[in-house]
C-alpha cells in the first residue's frame, strides 16, 4: 500500500535555525531516506520551497484567480512529503514517526488511492 506522509511545519521557526542546527536537521532527513531505500519502502520525497513562492488557484464563475501563499494561513506549513510503500497504516506511521519534523511540527499520513491498472487490449 503506498501512503504519502505530509510533513507540516512551523517555517519561521526552522528559519531562526542556525546553519549547523539546519544541516543537521538535513543529515537525518537523508538517513531516514536512505533507510527507507535500503527496506524499499521509499518511492519519493522532496523538500517545499517557503509559502511565500505558493500560489493558490481557484475557478470561479469561469474566471481563474491566482493568489500568492498557500490557501489556508495556519501556524505550521506543508514543507515537504515522502510517499512510501509499505505493508499497512501501522508501518506508515511508524516512518512518520521517524521523521525530524515530527518532533516539533506534525505529520499528516494519507493512503494513496491508486487507479486500477485498465485491462489489456488484445
């Protein structure tokens, strides 16, 4: 089952980070990575630019508005998201677990609701 794991977090509290408490916060995110790899259970993953360069777009009446930053002002912000395969929900909360950010933000697990693969044409 494949699940994506949202990883929310407060962006102006990780920007008063200094440099090395960053780069170290970035060591872990690899190793989770890479363990993930090694068990295949990683299938992907990145890190967000800041809010500030969102967009949100909606349609109303026929007529696109885009405005800038994300759709919802809240105190902790989607950063970034690893999609995983793993066994059940209990695995997948268990990596979200694992994740940096869970220790001061909070992670969002989601099953993906993948497509049935169409029947071959012969």
């Amino acid at each position: 089952m494949k699940y994506i794991l949202l990883i929310h977090h407060d962006e102006e509290s990780f920007g008063k980070l200094t440099e090395g408490e960053r780069q170290q916060v970035y060591s872990e995110y690899r190793a989770l990575r890479e363990q993930m790899k090694a068990a295949g259970q990683h299938v992907a993953g990145d890190r967000l630019y800041p809010t500030s360069s969102a967009r949100t777009v909606r349609v109303r009446d026929g007529k696109q508005v885009v405005t800038s930053g994300p759709f919802a002002e809240t105190r902790e912000q989607l950063g970034g998201y690893f999609v995983v395969d793993v066994d059940d929900l209990d695995e997948a909360i268990a990596i979200a677990a694992r994740i940096p950010s869970a220790r001061t933000g909070t992670i969002e697990v989601r099953q993906v609701a993948e497509a049935a693969v169409p029947a071959a044409t012969t």
